[in-house]
C-alpha cells in the first residue's frame, strides 16, 4: 500500500510543479530515486504521456531514458 501511496504522490506532486520545467525535472528525478523498479516504469510511462502537451517539459525525458 505504501508502494501506491509514493507512486500516486510522486504524480500529484509532478502535476502541480509542471508550470516550471526546472522543478518538475527536480521532482521527477526524487521521484525516480523513491519508487520501485516497476513504479519507475510506470511513472515513465506516464511522463511520456503527460508531456506531450506541455513540449517545455521535454527535458525530463531524457531523466527517464536514463533510468
């Protein structure tokens, strides 16, 4: 359950930080370091798919190739 709970943060925490890509790149990455291999996979999944829309948030990207 713990497990869920950092996954589910790590998300809220990135959503309201995305109105600044130096942030987000930040939280992204403490998220990344927090969560378990296969959250890790998922929180990717999930950042691919939320910034498409926001192109300023390309850089983190490269965060998540990384891991």
């Amino acid at each position: 359950m713990r497990t869920r709970f950092m996954f589910d943060f790590a998300k809220t925490v990135l959503i309201n930080v995305s109105f600044d890509p130096s942030l987000f790149y930040k939280e992204l990455e403490k998220a990344l370091k927090s969560l378990l291999p296969y959250e890790v996979e998922q929180l990717g999944d999930w950042v691919n798919a939320y910034v498409k829309a926001k192109p300023e948030l390309h850089e983190s990207l490269d965060l998540i190739e990384a891991y």
